[in-house]
C-alpha cells in the first residue's frame, strides 16, 4: 500500500501538535497565556477556545512549512 502526500501532511501535523501537547506545562500554560493575551481571551474562562486557536496556529505554521497553502 503506498502513502499518499496528503497522508504524509497529516501525519507530519500531529506530530507538531503531539510536540506541543507533551511540552512541560509551564510551556503549555505560557502558550495559552500568551494566546488569550493577544486575542482578548481569558486563560481560564475561554481554555477551550484558546487552545483551538493554539492548534490552529499551529496547524497553519507547519503548512506554511510544507508549502501546503
């Protein structure tokens, strides 16, 4: 069975966002501090929504770094 180049893209984005999730916490909570800073958020009130916003972020630097868009 072969794999296809979007297989790959996918698998190489959970891989970032699998770095992201096993970061210490103190990195993990400095992210989200810093993401609910910088979009009016609160890190307790919106966790949910910071931490959607985190992934997406994430998502669309590695597909600049693929040349995916």
């Amino acid at each position: 069975m072969s794999v296809t180049s979007h297989e790959i893209k996918a698998e190489g984005i959970l891989d970032e966002l699998y770095e992201l999730d096993q970061a210490g916490d103190t990195e993990l909570d400095r992210r989200i501090t810093e993401y609910g800073i910088d979009h009016g958020l609160h890190a307790d009130d919106d966790r949910d929504t910071i931490i959607h916003g985190i992934a997406e972020e994430e998502i669309d630097l590695w597909m600049e770094r693929a040349d995916c868009v």
